[in-house]
C-alpha cells in the first residue's frame, strides 16, 4: 500500500516503545513478569561475570556456577542456600514469599501512613483541648484577631499579669474556616508570626456543619469567636454557623460565651436569638461608620482606639472597687497612680461610664479601668499630686457649625451619614461627592433658594447634598476646591470581584489630597479614610493630623478584647455609639493653664471638675512620629510636664452628644440613601 502522502515514517525505536507502553498498561501481572525480566537479565549476567573473574572463585565449573547462584541469591534476596537443585529452588520459593510478605508490608505501612498525613494535612482530625479559643470562619479580622489572642496568652508570662489574667487568657486558639489548612497556616505565619506561647491549632471544614464543629471541641472552649466572611451571603453563613453551635452545645445555660459579628443590621436580632443568652453580637459596618463619624472632628481619635484596643499596651479592666465603698466615684478617678478609672459596674452587672463624680460607689460595685493588668490596679492616694493653681477656669467657646465632604460612596456611607446627622453641630454641611447615583438633595446653583436646594435652614442640624463626578480620573480630585471644608471623608468602594482593590482607589484619591495640599501651601487637611487591608496603612499618604480607619483590624481588635472579658461588650458598645459617654480629644487649655507645668493628676481633676474622666493625652510635637504620634495613655499621676496650647488630652465624656433626632426636625432613614 503506498504511504499516506505527508505523513512521517514510523521507526522501528518508536514502534517498540508504543508496544512496550501498551504492554505495561495491560495489568499489574504483565508490569511484575517485565520487571521479572529485567532483573534477570542484569542480574544473572553480572553475577557470572563476577564469579569468573574473582581471583578467589573455584575453578572448577560447578563450583563457579554455585558461586554466580550465591551472588544473585543475595542480590534478589532470595536466599544463597547451596546443595543439590531441590534445596536450591525451596530456597529460592521461601525467598519469594519473604519478599512478597515484607513488600506487601512495607506497602500497606507506606499507604496507611501517607492516608494518615493526608488526613491530618486536611484539618480533620479532633481536637482535644480545654479551655481554648475557639475562632470560626474565615474573614479581614481573622489575623487580628489570632494576634492579639497570641499577644494575649504572651502576657500570661510576666509576673503582674499571672495572678489577673490568668482565667482569661487560653491555652490554645483553635481555628476553623473552609479553607486549606496549609494555606491557613501559611497566613497566619506571615501576619501573626511566632506564636510564642500560645499554640495556633488550624482545623479545616464548614463551621456550619455540625459534624465538622464538633471536631474543634466548642464545648470545652472558654469563648467562641464566629467571624463573617466578605461573600455576600457572610450574614446568613453566620447565622448558620450559630445554629450548629446550638445543635453542638446545646440548649442548657452551661457552655462557653459565644461572640458573632455580622455587617447587616437586619441580621443582629436573629443572630442574638441564635446566639443564645450567653452570645453577643456586634455589628461590622456600624462599628466601622461610628469609628468614622466620631474621627471627622476629633483628629487623631483613631490612633487612640487603636492603642486602646491591642494587647501592646494599657487595655480596660474590671477591677476592686472595695476602698471606695460608700464613698463618690469623683474620689475613686485621684485614687490610683498607675491606673485611670472611667466607670463603675454596679452589683446587677449595669455598666456606667463617666458617671457624675458624686455618685456613691455601692457596695458590690467594680470599676472599669484603664490600666496595664488587673494586678497592677492598685489604688493610692494621689490627691497631693493636684496643683489648684494651674488649672483652667475659662469655659472653652462652644464649636462652630462645620462643613465637611465625603468622597467616594460604599455600603457603610448610608450609616456615617446617620452617625454624623446625630452628632453634628446645628448648621452643619455636608457634601457627597460619588461617582454613582445615589439618591437625595443635588448640591444648590448659586442662584436658587437655600431652603430650596436642600441647604441648611434654621433648626436643621445637618444638611446634606450629593454631586456626582468621576473620582476615578486624577484631574477630578485634582479640581476640587478644598478650602471651604474643615474636614474630609474618603470612602473605598465594596469589594468586588476583578484586579482591582478598594484600597486602590483610597490609596490614589488621599495623593490626591496631599498633592492638593502642598500646591495650597495652607493649613493642613483633616482626612478620615477608610482601608480594608492593614498592610496598606504605612502607604497611605496622609499627614499626622489624619486618621485612617482600617475596618477590618478595629473590629478584629474589638472582638479580641471582648473575648477576654465579656464585661466590655457594654463598655465598648456604649463607647463606639452616637449616643452616651464617648472618647473625645480637647485641648489641653481646657483643663490646664497653657505653658504651665503641672501633673496629670492635675488634669485628672480639672477633667473631674467638669463632668469627665482623663485617660491620657497626645503631645502635638512635630518631632513625634509612628505608631503612636504622640499618643500617650495612662501616664503616671506623677507626670509633670510643660503643656501647651496644641497639646491635647484624651477624655471620656457625654458632653457634646446631641439626640437622636432635634425636636421638630422630620425623622430620616438611613434606608433613603440607600445605593
């Protein structure tokens, strides 16, 4: 037959490699007789080879012949008995099935052993652990949350800390996500780094299946932590991942407190019932847009929070109150040196914070403090430390209404917004500028009526206004007029599938600013921005009377120290709101004499005197830098120092929270600025 025109001849190697391929892949049986062969073929030759020609070997040929036998014998391990043929081919029978039998075994150990550490490369082994933390899910707080739960367990060392925490803090942090437990390793190796003390115990599954909980022993654990995932279905998942818990534990009082964190408000009330009387629910994006409307006008306020939240430093604590028994909380705030005082919990378990300075600490009662440990709590007389002489008599002016703008529109924007309407001085502006069509009052013409346009009219407190322009292009950012604003809001977009990142465009929108800023050469901008990666942070080009919130970690951060001590759910809670006692910055003149030297027990009781409590204070010294930009909390009561007029000190106080919503203003939704 002629050969196919263009098609290449087929050697003859080509051919016997096809047919030996095809060969081996027939069965297990013909792969065994070819390796027979192979064997056999090396072997048998070298042996006789050897035999010939070894100086040693007999010369006769059966004693040659015996000696090639011996030598391949021991080469295929089947035994060098010599003598007659019957011996010889018994030998070499017992050798085979030795070989065959230690093969099979070598095998079934080899097998056994590598399903065993596939088993446990996957994450699904029991854990048996007591006492533990127990953290579900997988989200932007997880590494938070597992560092400061590490730096937590670190602390256990030192001597201060042993007697106080020592019932707090875990043997072990086991974490459960539906994620590869190599990849989860590998993460937290990077972020969180050693772990020193603490273990890190990584367990991979759906925290929503039962029979996968169960396998990281939650009824042993001393806390649960269930963390929402950034998928859109992240609120139902928890809910889900809650019901399992239930189904786990059960439905008695006992087991350990559960804490979840969903964004949606629509889901907390259902969480809360799932979560049971011991669990407690926070929610993601109002904590995030309360840390924003709370740092618009208190610049620096998210380096306080930060230093408040981890375990680096002074945390709050709940601690003895009995030398204050029967007495006023004003004495308890001059009554430790190492350790500021904020509030009392009563005997019902009732949080109080900034209480007034008459109210009778009742028996029974513990105050909250901001101290290092709970054993470093210690109370001592510090009123000598007070200098009269010093402090401020002059009541500060009252803030002017202020103008702010909002760049950039996400999810959370809806719930700022509504922070800032509840705190905002009457006669406030606010303007959003996005690139999306979001509903609401258009900023005015010039030319048009005030009340109109949407402006702010007599009794309103705040106004705000929308103006649609495309932020994504630099010569926008780079047109806007800033000097009419005395503080600005930068709001990342949601997450989305695709290259690029929310942080992206913060990153590129806060160039922007700080370009703007050096071409004005005027004061400096007061920048709130939102990041979702902590990584980002040292990138951000802002300056020192800035703040940049990174959602994630604070709320990390937040989840973390409530899990060591469930009393500071109600602290916290109470802290982050628009409404109750909140942190605040003021200026140091407010309580003292500007460039007079006095103690911070000084400033604790000129802070007294007028309805707050003290905590620290910020030093506006241009020489201070990172982290802590002159953040300085729970100093000495001893402290002496020079203050000035751009000093600040940190307060907790209820003054300047205004109601929910003015007498005679119209009542407004958040849902009407819904995207």
């Amino acid at each position: 037959m002629a050969r196919a025109k263009g098609r290449r001849p087929v050697s003859s190697r080509d051919r016997a490699r096809y047919w030996f391929d095809r060969t081996l892949a027939r069965s297990t049986g013909t792969m065994m007789g070819w390796l027979v062969i192979t064997c056999l073929a090396v072997v048998l030759p070298v042996s006789v080879l050897l035999a010939w020609t070894d100086p040693g070997s007999p010369r006769s040929l059966s004693g040659r012949l015996t000696a090639a036998w011996r030598t391949s014998a021991e080469t295929l391990r089947l035994g060098a008995m010599t003598g007659t043929p019957l011996r010889m081919v018994l030998s070499a029978l017992l050798g085979l099935v030795a070989l065959l039998c230690v093969s099979t075994l070598v095998g079934v150990i080899t097998n056994s052993l590598a399903e065993r550490m596939a088993e446990l490369s996957r994450g699904r082994s029991t854990v048996l652990e007591q006492d533990h933390v127990v953290v579900l899910g997988w989200s932007d707080q997880v590494t938070t949350v597992v560092g400061e739960l590490v730096a937590a367990q670190a602390d256990r060392g030192t001597p201060a800390s042993r007697a106080g925490r020592a019932r707090h803090r875990p043997r072990a942090v086991v974490l459960l996500a539906d994620r590869d437990k190599s990849e989860m390793e590998r993460a937290l190796a990077a972020r969180v780094g050693p772990v020193a003390r603490a273990r890190v115990i990584c367990r991979s599954g759906p925290a929503s299946d039962p029979a996968v909980l169960a396998l990281v022993s939650p009824r042993t654990a001393s806390t649960v932590l269930v963390l929402p995932s950034a998928g859109p279905g992240a609120d139902a998942e928890i809910l889900r991942t809650l019901l399992a818990l239930r189904a786990v534990i059960g439905e008695g009082p006992g087991g350990p407190p559960v804490l979840a964190a969903v964004r949606d408000d629509h889901y907390r009330a259902p969480a809360r019932l799932a979560a049971g009387s011991r669990g407690t629910v926070l929610e993601t994006d109002t904590v995030t847009a309360r840390l924003i409307a709370q740092c618009v006008g208190r610049p620096g306020l998210s380096l306080v929070l930060r230093d408040l939240l981890d375990f680096a430093g002074d945390e709050f604590h709940v601690t003895d109150a009995t030398a204050f028994h029967g007495g006023p909380f004003g004495a308890a705030l001059l009554g430790h040196a190492d350790s500021c005082v904020i509030g009392l919990l009563t005997p019902q378990g009732h949080t109080r914070l900034n209480p007034p300075a008459d109210t009778v600490v009742a028996p029974g009662s513990r105050l909250i403090v901001l101290t290092r440990d709970e054993g470093t709590a210690r109370s001592g007389d510090c009123r000598h430390l007070v200098d009269p002489s010093v402090i401020a008599t002059d009541r500060p002016p009252p803030e002017e209404p202020a103008r702010l703008l909002m760049l950039g529109w996400n999810r959370r924007a809806p719930l700022v917004v509504a922070q800032l309407r509840r705190t905002a001085r009457p006669g406030s502006v606010l303007d959003v500028v996005t690139d999306r069509a979001v509903p609401g009052p258009r900023e005015p013409e010039a030319d048009r009526d005030p009340e109109q346009s949407g402006e702010t009219t007599d009794g309103a407190r705040l106004a705000v206004r929308f103006r649609s322009a495309a932020l994504s292009r630099p010569e926008t950012l780079l047109g806007l007029d800033l000097a009419p604003y005395d503080g600005l809001v930068v709001l990342g977009p949601d997450p989305r599938d695709g290259p690029d990142l929310p942080d992206d465009w913060t990153l590129v929108t806060l160039l922007a600013l700080r370009l703007l800023e050096e071409r004005t050469g005027g004061r400096e901008l007061r920048v709130v921005s939102e990041l979702t990666d902590d990584r980002n942070r040292p990138l951000a080009p802002v300056n020192p009377g800035s703040d940049v919130i990174v959602s994630g970690e604070l709320t990390g951060l937040l989840m973390a120290q409530i899990a060591q001590n469930r009393h500071l759910a109600a602290v916290f809670d109470e802290l982050f709101s628009a409404d109750g006692s909140m942190i605040c910055l003021r200026p140091a003149g407010t309580y003292v004499r500007p460039g007079s030297e006095a103690t911070f027990a000084t400033v604790v009781a000129a802070a007294r005197d007028r309805g707050e409590c003290a905590i620290g204070y910020r030093c506006h010294d241009r020489r201070t830098t990172a982290p802590d930009h002159g953040v300085r909390l729970n100093p000495h009561k001893a402290e002496r120092r020079e203050w000035s007029t751009e000093d600040q000190v940190v307060v907790v106080t209820t003054e300047g929270t205004a109601p929910a919503h003015p007498a005679g203003a119209p009542r407004q939704e958040v849902e009407e600025y819904g995207p």
